[in-house]
C-alpha cells in the first residue's frame, strides 16, 4: 500500500489549478531574484544558480499542468529533459535565435550561456519540484 488515499480525491482541474498557481509563485520568485538579487547585495553564485534552480522548477511545474495524468517520475524526466535540450541548445548559434537569447524574454527562456553547473542546478530544481508537489499532495490527502 502506498499510503492512505483522500476521503475525497482532487478533482484533476483544481490539482492543475494549483500547479498553475506554484509555477506562478516560482516565476515570481526567480525574476525577484534576478531584478532584485544584486541590488540587495546577494551574491553572484545565488542570484545565478538560484534563478537556474527555479526556472527548471517552473519547468518541472508547467510539464505537470500539461500532463497531469502522469507520474511524479515521468513529468521529472520530460522536465530533465526539456532542461538537457534547453542548455544544449546555448551550443547552437543561428542568427534568429540568438538574436532573442539578447531579449529580456530570450535570456529568461534559453539563457545565453553554456555551463555544465547550469545542469546541476536544473537538477536540484526539478527535485524540488517534485518535493513541492509531494508536500501539496500530502496536504490534499489530510
């Protein structure tokens, strides 16, 4: 047995709903942390690392609104790799594209720069995703 199941289970639109509303959250967080990191005197490592973290956490959010009938494990690796190909493609230079990566909303959605710790934290990021999700999950079964 996988634990105790709720008297009375979520109804898929609201479950989405709340995933919309914690992408959201995240979204929020992570463009503070980019307009608002450096002018409070964070440092360099957490304004940048910590943006990659929660934008592979939207991701991870977004992939779970879009396809809620799968598994924790499923939307986890979808995320994983929409993050992979995300970063790979900073490898790929074509003028259109980078012609966006030099908007606001490129640099935002594909970055500009390859790096390797990038993955990393994508990595720390969907996890916390995937704890976020458990702990709404657990607060609907109460």
């Amino acid at each position: 047995m996988h634990g105790a199941q709720p008297d009375k289970p979520v109804a898929p639109l609201q479950t989405s709903l709340i995933r919309a509303g914690l992408a959201l959250a995240v979204i929020v967080c992570g463009l503070s942390l980019r307009w608002y990191g450096f002018p409070l005197g964070l440092p360099a490592f957490v304004v940048k690392y910590g943006g990659s973290l929660l934008w592979a956490t939207m991701v991870f959010l977004l992939v779970e609104v879009l396809l809620p009938q799968l598994s924790r494990s499923r939307l986890a690796a979808i995320a994983v790799a929409i993050a992979i190909g995300v970063e790979f493609s900073r490898l790929v230079h074509v003028p259109w594209l980078d012609a966006f990566r030099l908007t606001t909303a490129g640099a935002l959605l594909f970055g500009r720069i390859f790096s390797l710790w990038n993955l990393v934290a994508y990595g720390v990021g969907i996890a916390f995703g995937v704890w976020i999700d458990g702990l709404v999950g657990w607060a609907k079964a109460r």
